[in-house]
C-alpha cells in the first residue's frame, strides 16, 4: 500500500471565501478561514490544494486523513463538511479564484 504525506506547498494553494462572495482570500500565508454563522458576511468557506499526488486511473483511496491545527481555542469546536474537488488536476487558486463552485465529489 502506498501512503502519501503532503501539505499544501503554495500561497496560490490555499484560499477562503465569504458566503456573500465578497470575502475571497489566497493571499493568507498563515490562517485559512473556516467559521460559520448566520450572517452570510461572516461565514467562510476555505480551500486547499495538494499537489504531487499522482495516483493510478481506477485506483481506490481506501482511507484518508487530514490534519489541522487550530490557532483560537474560542474557535475549537469544529463543525464542517468536508468536500473535494472532482476534477483529475486542480487549478490554483489564483488561476481559479473561486472555493465554493467548483466541481465537489459525492
């Protein structure tokens, strides 16, 4: 079995974005935004793309893990969904400036 450990490796890389889609981010080298609240303003949403992951056609990713790290204890009680991008090549997210839309896995 093969294992990869990656991290996100640019600023172009990782991104958070407003529910009201006037907070987008790829400039934050050191926080990626999520927080959720009934004001659209203040919701966010974040992305991350990992690149170097070759993986085989018709493989099967038995189990995955992804490690983060919380930075505000008043802000510890994670609540989330956890998407990923269908697509067989990512774009960054200065090519692609957008989190929310793109193409989501089942």
């Amino acid at each position: 079995m093969t294992t990869l450990n990656l991290q996100v490796g640019a600023g172009a890389d990782d991104a958070y974005e407003a529910d009201s889609n006037d907070g987008f981010s790829s400039n934050d080298a050191v926080n990626l935004a999520v927080y959720r609240n009934t004001t659209a303003a203040i919701t966010y949403n974040a992305g991350a793309r990992f690149t170097g992951a070759t993986i085989a056609a018709g493989s099967t990713i038995n189990t995955a893990t992804l490690q983060i790290q919380v930075f505000n204890v008043t802000y510890d009680d994670v609540h989330c969904d956890i998407l990923m991008n269908d697509v067989d090549n990512a774009a960054s997210f200065t090519t692609e400036t957008d989190v929310t839309s793109r193409a989501r896995t089942a």
